[in-house]
C-alpha cells in the first residue's frame, strides 16, 4: 500500500511517535527509490520528510539514533582505516570462460566429488556477477555495527562509516525472526548513470577520471571522508552469508528470501534453476541483456543452492568447490585512430576526443572515444594514425586502452596541446594541480548555454520564468552571446519566442529586472567561478563586502579567510584575471545590475565600520567574531584598505597587520576589541 506525504500526521503525537514514524517513512521511500526503481513520492516530498527529521533531532538531540536515516550524510574523515577480521574466509571464485567450461569445471566436478548419477538434477542458483567491490556487513541484534571490505580474504578495511551513508542498505533490519548475529556478504557497486556523472565532474575539476565503475566504487568506499562517499550514489546487493546466530537456511534461495524480507538489497535477477543446462541458459540470457541493464556486470555466477551440500563439497585452495564464476567476453576492438578532435565542455575544459575507423564492439558500432586528457595522451604515447585498442564498457563513453606500436609505419604523428580554446579562440590555461586544460572566458560558446543556465536558476540571480526552454529560444534567435545580454533584451525579444503572449513577456521582462539587486553572495555564485558554491559565494561575499573589494584580492587575502583553500583562491584569481570575463561583468554594471551586500543592524555601536581579523584569535573564533560585529551593525571584511576602520589582530599577524600599520588603520587586541564593545555610546 502507497505511504502519503503526511500518512494522517496528527499535530499533536509527541516528538517521539513522530520520530518513529518519519523513520518509517523514510526507509520505505528510499527503498523504492533505490532498491526497486519504483518511487511514489516525489523528490520534494521526501526531502520534506527528511527535513523534517533533521529539525526534530534538532529539537530534541536524545531521539538521534545510531540507525536514523540522517546518519547517512557521512562523519568527520578518518585518519586511517582499522582491519577487521572475518569469522569467515571470503574466498574468491574460480573463473570459467565459456559455456562448456560451466558445464566441466563446475557440474562435472560437483557430481563427481558428490557421486552422484548423471540423471540426478542438481538445483542451481544463478546470479549476474556484478563488478563492484565485496564487502560484508554484520548485524548485531537487528542493527549494523561493522562493515569491512574483502581485503585479502581473511581481513578487510573498516568502511562501517562509508557504508552508513549508501541510502539502499537498512542500518537496522526489519521484519520477523531477526538473527541476532548476521554477517552478510554483498557486493557495492555504482550504477553506469552515476559513474558518467562522477567522471564528467571529476574531468570538469580538472581531475584524473575513474577507469570504470568497479574502480570509483572502490574508491568512494575507500575514502577517508565519509562525506566524499555520501555524496556518491554507491548501491549494493546482498548475496550470500556469513557467520549467523539464531537462525539458519537451508539454502541460497532461502537466504535471498530472508534477506529481503529484512530490507536488505537483493539481485531482483538471481534466479533458481533446475540442471546446468538451465544455469548455462541464464549466462547466455544475462550476456544479451548485458548492454540493457542499468550497472555493469562481466559474468553470472553459479552456486549449488544446497546449504547442505556446499558444506559437503568444501572449499579447495580458496575457492569453492561448489560455485563458479562465468566471464563474458571482453568487449574490445582493434581499430584506427583517424584523428583527434578537441571538445569544450559546459565549464571550458578541452578535452581530447579519438575519432575513430568505425569498430563493432558488442553489437554498438564505435566512432569516438574518450583520451581524457594530454596527460593521458602522453603516458600511452597516442598518436594520430595509430592502431589502438578501444573497449566500451556498458553505457559508458569508449576509451582508448592502448596503443599496439608494433602496428606504426612512421606515419603516426603527434597532437601538442593546444594554445587557444578552439571554439572561442581565447588562451587556454592549465590551473597548477590539475591535468585538464581549460578555456576561462564567460563568452565561450559551448559554455554559454550552462553558463546562462546557472546564472539564471534559483539559486543565484533566481530569474523566474527564464528556465531551459526559453534559454534555447534566446541562443537559437541570437539574442543573446554571453550573461550580460540578458539584460539588454526588450519586451519585443521575449514576444519573438514560441507561443509567447504579452503578459509572459512582461512578466520575463519584469523578472530580468528584479534580479539587478541580488544580493552580493547570489551574484557571485551565478558567475560560475569554478569551485565556488552557494556556501563559498557567501563567505567571499561577507569577506569582501563588494564586488571591487573581490576583484582586487590577492591570493594571501582569498587564502587567509576561513574554508578558503589555496585551490579555491587560484580559481578565484584566475577568474578576475581574465580580461573577457571583466569586461562581461562590467556590461551587467552598466545595464543596471547592483549586487546587494546583506543589510546590517542599524544604530548598532559598530554601524558602518569595517573590520578586519587577522593572526590567530583565543578569546573568539573568527566566526564567533563576525557575529559580534555584525550584531552590531559593523561589516567583516577580508582584506585592509584605506576603507577599514579597525584590524584586530591575534597571534602571528602577518601581512594584513603591516598593511593596517602603513595605511594607519587602528589595530586593536582581542581584549581592546571585547573593551571597545563594552564602552559607553
């Protein structure tokens, strides 16, 4: 039965039932969302839900349980991952390679270690072999306690903080007959949709991207930071167990059963079936819909069902006697690289396309494929005429593996890095610490259609109306090359659109207008600077004061505010360096646009006075600091100029002291500012 928003929510049920009953809630919908791609509530009304979870544990910090579903946003990072020791060996699976090795290494072999006649079926378990990273997890009474990864089979790492924060997994089971020890094995894993997501930022971030799904599962489980690993949408499927007390199973099947009769994820494409025929017929049916499904998987594994007679059979070496892994075929191709295309993409990184002799690969003919970046261009030596290997993996974009240089004429010839961006002929630049090239202006016309996108949503200049359809329409009629243009159009632009009548125009009009007086935080996080969010568009904006004021910053002065870090200030800087970019910014200043600094208390002690904090405090933090002088009217500002009124300065004052010292600013102590607070008006 569906669950409503509010599922007769009775104002007056204490904060306790609530509690319970948002958990409820929660757990449900995340498991038809995650589990069976079956939601029936909208993202809104769940976010609602969990909202208001948060406030109530807010409220009330007694009722927030270890197993909350708020526990899922990932702690604090640790500083290195404890081993954990497995009751029981997770062994690794041999390996068949085709169809008749299913049937010999794994039917002959199981039959002649059971003697058992050639008539006598055998019943099977058939599950796609998923290419994740294997991990188990262990319940105590109900609850997760401890989860490790494989590690060497013997002992893994202790990602219990990472796994917390996949949203699929229940961190208290439920149902009826709950052993009260389960250890259960599954394998976590990224769908092909995420992992195209991750690399496309990690790329636009000037990062080395992730190889295959496998590898950025692994390695967003194995991150220190727990909140790194929240913020990827790792899955998992459970698929056998470990050590149990208090119940028992007499079979694969059984186990499934139970396990999702416990909230626990489950192959929804294991299946049992009768004969090893029936098994080498489910490989040949997962092969085919190999390219259909949402995550990637090399193979079906195959187990005897039988609990009993897995403990007859035994394991050998370190594997089983009674299960086998099947591989598919690798899906790669030999092919030429014809050329090498450059490609910009939404935040202007150049990157490195092969254009291929088109290749089968799979059943997909194969013309493109990913060369990532120089760096990787250089490390595998790629040249234009090569003879390269190319392997497509699932949905994702081909890539080139490697080059076969034995195959080279003389012929082949090299692809320098290019100077200026080629759709928009600006300079091309490379941020130190970074592998990716990247075109910075604001009028780059692949990065125009985002960029107006950003500027315009909710978030930053909030232009109502302005959506995706209507940004389509304004760059298809040329009517706009860059953010600025946005405030030249007319009513007459507007009415030139599709189905466009006079009081939408005038309502388009009217927002455009609106949004000249943001505040200053929400004009600059809809400048897309790189790096920069809402939070950080923020924090510059109650630094700095003015748009003028951040412009001119230096590298120490971004670097010396809190949550600024040396990447983030370089982006920055880079940002204000660029000539197009200013003269982008200073267009909206003359159509109008006034970014607004938040308005301070008025008639307070400090009103109007800027201040700068500099050096190591004790008394307060720089937090805590801004707060008493915004309470009181005054501004905090993070660089000194002739506009400041008062430097406070802690221990280990550097530059910002011998400014404040030059221009003849007044420098207090923390005690002559806490004094300074305290003196009679």
């Amino acid at each position: 039965m569906q669950l409503s928003l509010i599922d007769n929510y009775d104002p007056i049920l204490n904060a306790e039932s609530r509690v319970a009953e948002l958990h409820r809630l929660i757990i449900h919908h995340s498991q038809r969302y995650y589990q069976f791609d079956a939601p029936e509530i909208s993202d809104a009304e769940y976010d609602a839900l969990f909202n208001e979870l948060v406030e109530l544990e807010k409220q009330h910090p007694e009722l927030a349980s270890p197993e909350s579903p708020t526990r899922r946003v990932g702690s604090a990072p640790l500083d290195k991952f404890r081993t954990v020791r497995h009751r029981l060996p997770m062994l690794s699976l041999e390996n068949a390679t085709n169809e008749e090795e299913i049937r010999t290494k794994l039917d002959a072999r199981v039959r002649n270690e059971l003697g058992l006649p050639e008539d006598e079926t055998l019943v099977y378990m058939c599950e796609p072999k998923m290419d994740g990273l294997a991990v188990e997890l262990v319940y105590e009474n109900g609850l997760l306690a401890v989860a490790a990864t494989r590690g060497d089979g013997i002992t893994g790492e202790d990602v219990t903080a990472n796994i917390r924060t996949l949203r699929a997994l229940p961190l208290r089971l439920s149902g009826d007959n709950i052993p009260s020890l389960l250890e259960v094995r599954g394998e976590v894993y990224l769908s092909l949709s995420a992992f195209q997501i991750i690399n496309r930022d990690k790329e636009e971030n000037g990062e080395p991207p992730f190889a295959n799904p496998r590898n950025a599962a692994a390695g967003s489980l194995r991150q220190l930071d727990p909140q790194i690993t929240a913020r990827r949408p790792l899955a998992i499927f459970c698929y056998a167990p470990g050590h149990v007390e208090g119940i028992s199973f007499q079979s694969q099947q059984a186990f499934l059963d139970a396990a999702a009769g416990w909230g626990l994820p489950v192959n929804p494409l294991a299946r049992q079936v009768s004969g090893i025929e029936a098994a080498v017929a489910y490989y040949q049916e997962m092969q085919a819909q190999r390219e259909s499904l949402p995550y990637e998987i090399d193979g079906t594994v195959v187990k005897v069902d039988s609990f009993r007679l897995q403990r007859e059979l035994g394991e050998k070496s370190r594997s089983p006697v009674w299960a086998i892994a099947c591989k598919f075929p690798p899906r790669q191709a030999e092919t030429m690289l014809e050329d090498i295309l450059l490609s910009v993409g939404r935040t202007g990184v150049v990157t490195p396309v092969a254009q291929l002799r088109p290749v089968d690969i799979s059943g997909v003919t194969v013309a493109r494929a990913t060369l990532h970046n120089w760096d990787e261009i250089a490390a595998k030596d790629i040249r234009i005429g090569d003879t390269v290997v190319v392997e497509r993996a699932g949905d994702v974009i081909p890539a080139v593996v490697r080059v076969l240089e034995e195959r080279r004429t003389g012929t082949e010839r090299c692809l320098p890095p290019p100077l200026k961006c080629p759709e928009c002929g600006s300079d091309v630049v490379r941020i130190a610490d970074e592998v990716a090239l990247r075109c910075m202006g604001l009028s780059c016309p692949p990065q125009i259609r985002e960029s107006i996108k950003h500027f315009a949503s909710r978030g930053a200049m909030d232009i109502e109306g302005l959506g995706d359809k209507f940004v389509e329409q304004l760059l298809s009629l040329g009517l706009v090359h860059n953010v600025a243009d946005i405030y030249l159009l007319r009513k007459d632009d507007f009415m030139r659109f599709e189905r466009m009548g006079d009081k939408l125009a005038s309502n388009l009009l009217a927002a455009v207008e609106a949004s000249k007086h943001r505040e200053l935080n929400r004009f600059i996080h809809a400048l897309g600077i790189r790096h920069v969010g809402e939070r950080t568009a923020k924090t510059l904006a109650q630094a700095f004061g003015s748009l003028e004021n951040l412009e001119a910053a230096t590298l120490e002065e971004l670097t010396s505010i809190r949550d600024i870090g040396a990447i983030v200030a370089q982006s920055i800087r880079t940002f204000f360096d660029n000539g197009e970019n200013l003269s982008v910014i200073r267009r909206m200043i003359e159509a109008g646009v006034t970014p607004s600094v938040t308005s301070k208390k008025v008639g307070g002690i400090f009103s109007g006075k800027n201040f700068v904090f500099t050096g190591t405090l004790s008394r307060f933090s720089r937090e805590e600091a801004r707060k008493l002088v915004e309470d009181q009217g005054g501004n905090v500002v993070g660089s000194v100029s002739k506009k400041t009124d008062y430097v406070v300065a802690g221990d280990e004052a550097g530059s910002k002291l011998a400014k404040a010292r030059g221009l003849g600013v007044a420098v207090l102590g923390e005690d002559e500012f806490l004094a300074l607070m305290e003196a009679p008006q």
